[in-house]
C-alpha cells in the first residue's frame, strides 16, 4: 500500500517518503498507470523554505504507489521560484506537463514532455503564455489543458482586481505550443482569484472545475454544460467537497470514461503544524451526475475499505457531527438516507446519501 511504513503512515491516501506536499499535479494516465504529479518541497517539511517542485507517483490501482524521481525542479530563469500547479495531457505518444512557471512577480506557463513518463524535459520556447490578459491579473496560473471540438483549450485561474472577481481565463492552440486568447470563460463576483482549475470531457458534455478564493475562506466549485466554439455554458453546478480539510481539487478523465478527482488534504491552515508534514492526496472520487446533482464517491477501487460508520462520526437527530482534536466539530444537518466512510489513521472522509454531500476531515 502507500509508503505503508511506520505507525503513522496512511494506507490508502499517497504522500511521498519525505519533504512538504500540496496540490495535485497532471493527473493522466499514461502507459499504463495512472501518474500523480504534485507540488513538493523535497527537502523540507515545511513549504517555502525552497521553491516549488512537482513531484511524481504512480500506480495501477490507487493502493499500491511507485514514488518516482522528482519530475520539475525550478532550475531555468523563468521558473527560478518555482514550478507551480498545472496539469497533464497526451499527444502522439508523448506525455506533456503544463505548468505555472513563476520568476519574480511574473507568473507565465511553461511546458515538459516525456516519452517515458519518468524523465521529462523543458521545451526551449518556454513560457508558451507569458504573461496575464487586461481581463485578469498578476494572480495567473495553473494552466488546465484540455483537446475538444479540434483542437488545444488551456484554461488558465486568475482574477480581475477592478470587478473584484475571480476569473477563468481561456486560450487555444493548434499544437500546444502556440496559444491564442479567447477572452473570460467563467467568473464569480466577490472573490480574489481563482485557483487549479479543471477541463474535461465528461459524457457528451464538458466538466469545469476550480477552487475559488473568495473574500473569506474558498469553495470548490463545479460545473457541467456545453462547450462549442470557445464558450462555455454551465447547466448544472455544485460543490461536490465541503471539507473543511481539504483544497486544490483536480478532475482527470480516465480511460474508462470516469471523471475522477483527487484533492490535497489538509489545507494550508495546517502548514507546519507538526514536524513531520501531514500532507496527503486524497482517495478518488468519480464524479457522477444523479437526478441532476453532481455527486462523488470513492472510485471502485476503494469501495471494499469503506465503512459504514466511524467512532469520530456521531449521528445527531438532524444529521451527524465529526468529532476534531483541538477544533470545533464537522456539523452536517439534512436527510440522511446512508453514510460511507473511509477512515485512514487521522483522516476520515464521508459521503453522504451516495456521494450527494462530501467531508473531508483531519480528526
């Protein structure tokens, strides 16, 4: 199971042998095993002691990992700060990573490719977007790429500081190296900016994900509708993960057609809190649409570890309460037709009537 060593170690939810932990990164399978890319300190277990790298993982059944070298490290001028949060995609064979490549105050996007899946190198024209549109702000990052309708669709998260907005920003390519502005693809009134957003066919529609940094605290918010001619148009939405300890969520589609979304747990709010960083990815989850609503539950390869119920989870007349050392308790009030659980040392997440409701929480 996962680095599955020592009392402390969780079982089903990766996080690397040593060093800080967060986002997940270009998710994708690829020659045959899913690959777990993710924002990784190697040689620290606190962030910002060293710039941004992307780690890497993979695995054939989200049980059992292979931590693999560390795919990105910050070593050209214009990602000298780091290699931020990005996402993944295949192209003739060739496995391409699409990241934030920061310098300073400038936030840009560069491109890797590998035709192994292991060893990755930076395409000489990089950055391939090098700078934000009027539209958006210095807050620019984490490329989403995405082929539909023809061709290359990269959403890049930002905001606009005069609307007070955060934005979604889009750009087409032809060969995903050369990038075209298209203009505003989604936006939420009230908020900062936008963060690690998602793009991907999902059914006969296209699933649009992003984790939104509003005036307090964030939400992460998903919506499915039609995409023709650069715009797209929600039709359904929801926030499938209420946390509260979780963020940066990323949906990939897999090659059996399920939409699947893996998140950072715990969060920032919990950086550094002990000496050894607690971070993790969370399980996956398929995301489905049921009656309308949009619902995520743990893919088929976890369901045997689920559980009914959990000591920390206590039903109430209205709902349930999560129990937290130190923290004020999870409190859930509504219907509840069924509960599952998935307890992995001091993590638990439950999925409520199916999938409907989502907690993800650090005990």
């Amino acid at each position: 199971m996962a680095d599955a060593v020592g009392p402390d170690r969780p079982l089903l939810h990766y996080r690397p042998a040593k060093g800080w932990i967060n986002d997940p990164n270009g998710l994708v399978w690829f020659q045959g095993y899913y690959h777990i890319f993710y924002q990784h300190a190697p040689h620290f277990e606190t962030p910002w002691r060293e710039s941004m790298h992307w780690g890497h993982a993979r695995t054939k059944d989200f049980i059992h990992y292979e931590e693999l070298p560390v795919a990105l490290s910050p070593d050209m001028p214009y990602d000298r700060d780091g290699c931020w949060s990005g996402t993944a995609i295949v192209k003739d064979g060739v496995l391409y990573l699409f990241y934030a490549c920061i310098c300073g105050e400038t936030q840009a996007v560069g491109v890797a490719y590998s035709s192994d899946g292991v060893h990755f190198e930076k395409y000489a024209g990089n950055p391939v977007i090098a700078s934000f549109p009027p539209d958006g702000s210095p807050d620019f990052r984490d490329p989403a790429v995405c082929f539909a309708e023809g061709k290359y669709w990269c959403v890049m998260a930002s905001g606009n500081r005069e609307r007070n907005a955060a934005v979604l920003l889009l750009y087409e390519s032809d060969d995903l190296l050369h990038w075209r502005y298209r203009g505003i693809m989604r936006e939420w009134e009230n908020a900062r900016f936008a963060e690690c957003p998602s793009f991907l066919r999902f059914g006969e529609k296209y699933l649009l994900a992003s984790s939104v940094c509003m005036e307090e605290g964030h939400r992460f918010s998903m919506a499915v509708g039609s995409f023709a001619d650069g715009r797209f148009r929600p039709e359904i939405t929801g926030e499938v993960d209420k946390g509260p300890d979780q963020y940066a969520g990323q949906v990939f589609r897999d090659p059996a057609g399920r939409a699947l979304l893996l998140s950072w747990i715990p969060g920032w709010r919990y950086a550094g809190c002990r000496e050894k960083d607690i971070g993790r990815m969370s399980v996956p989850r398929e995301i489905t649409l049921r009656n309308g609503r949009l619902c995520a539950f743990p893919a088929a390869e976890i369901q045997p570890f689920l559980t009914e119920g959990d000591p920390a989870l206590q039903r109430t007349e209205d709902g349930f309460r999560i129990k937290r050392a130190g923290r004020e308790d999870v409190l859930f009030e509504g219907t509840v037709r069924n509960l599952s659980c998935v307890r992995d040392r001091d993590i638990l997440e439950v999925f409520v009537n199916g999938g409907e409701e989502v907690y993800t929480v650090l005990l």
